[in-house]
C-alpha cells in the first residue's frame, strides 16, 4: 500500500508543487491550508509524513508540531520547511519534534530526498492501513477510530484486518471461514461469521444498525466500503 504524505503549506503554489512531485515518486497527497484544517486532516488518514511550513493561519507550524506530538496515535515523522533559516529557528524545531528542516526556497527533487530519508528511519510508523479515520496496525496489533484506540478481540482484528486489505470488495461467507478458520471450515457456521460481524460492527460504526463501513451484499457476503472523500 503506497504512503500518504500530509502537506500543510498556505501558499497554493507551493502546495502544488509539492504533491505534484510527491505523486510522481507513488505517494499518497493529503493536503491542508492552516493549522485548524491540518488537525482534521491528520485525524482522518494519519499520515506517515508531515511536511509542515511554520508560519501558517489559524495555528502556527510550530503548534500544530506540538499538538501531534501530544496524540495518543501521534506516531508520524515531520520535515519542517521554512522561510526561517536562522541556526536558532532549526534548533527551536527540532527540538519540538522535527525530523527534519528544511529552508525555502528549496529544491523539490531535494525535498524528495529528505522525504525518503526520514522514512528509511521511520519505516514502522507506515505499517498500517487507513480509510477515513479508521487506522488498523497489523505488526503492534492496535486499531484506532478517530484517534483512539479500539479493542478487539483476536478475531475481530482478523477479520477487521481482511476487510482493509481488500477494499470494496464484496468477500462471501465461505470465503471469510477459509481465510480466518483455515483448518475448522466444516465446524464454523456462517452465522458464527455474521456475529462476529454484529460485535465487530458495535465497535467501528456511529450506527452499527446503519453500517457503512462494513455493509451486507445481499445474496452476497459482505464488503468493507472505502470512503473516497
């Protein structure tokens, strides 16, 4: 699954330029003008990556850093990239969390290689999958809705885990008994499978009687439903 990079600058110009580059290298662009809409924007995908200009509306660079290091899930690298370029203005952001710094006007095939850099040392933070604030983390065995965390059991997690990895794709009963009870089939029933479910569903939905993450497929079996918004 690609990395999703979040790019918090005001300028549109630059914002663009950014993620065009970002593109061309396979990642994911998520994007924010101001502090406040960068908030919301990290909630809902967590990025892996924050490349983050200071001097921002609303929030400054400086304390929307600090408010993502203060999240329970704040596990995401940040490269700093800033008109500020005295020696003073680097320590003073680095010492607030930032894995990088970088100085405008800047050369983007350079930030794409500080980009690469700080992920080869902070791979583990991109073990995950996220669709719209949902976060599964396969490696440590958590999930996250909107930031905090969710427990399950150890097939709730299986099961949940399947569905991310196979996006809008409907999966029939049968097939999730092969997958999660690979030597049971003949003993499992299928509506131990839709329990499962039921329960599961209790926990990631607003309205578990409403799904829409995890919706029924009549005749069918059941699909995970990737919001594209």
């Amino acid at each position: 699954m690609k990395q999703t990079i979040m790019v918090v600058e005001d300028d549109k110009m630059i914002r663009n330029l950014i993620r065009i580059y970002l593109e061309k290298n396979g990642y994911v662009v998520v994007e924010a003008a101001d502090g406040e809409e960068a908030k919301a924007i990290f909630i809902k995908h967590l990025p892996c990556l924050i490349i983050l200009d200071l001097m921002l509306p609303k929030v400054s660079g400086e304390e929307f850093c600090e408010w993502v290091k203060q999240q329970e899930n704040g596990e995401v690298s940040i490269i700093m990239l800033s008109a500020k370029t005295s020696i003073e203005d680097r320590i003073a952001g680095l010492k607030i969390g930032a894995d990088d710094y970088m100085t405008k006007p800047f050369d983007a095939n350079e930030l794409i290689a500080h980009v690469e850099a700080v992920l080869r040392r902070t791979g583990s933070y991109c073990q995950k999958i996220v669709y719209d604030g949902l976060c599964i983390k396969p490696r440590k065995g958590e999930v996250w809705l909107h930031n905090k965390s969710i427990q399950l059991t150890n097939f709730e997690f299986n099961l949940l885990y399947l569905f991310m990895q196979h996006p809008n794709n409907v999966l029939s009963r049968e097939q999730l008994v092969t997958e999660l009870y690979p030597n049971a089939e003949s003993t499992v029933l299928d509506r131990t499978i839709d329990a499962h479910i039921k329960k599961l569903r209790e926990k990631i939905e607003e309205e578990p009687a409403k799904p829409k993450r995890i919706q029924t497929v009549r005749g069918m079996g059941y699909k995970f439903v990737q919001n594209s918004s």
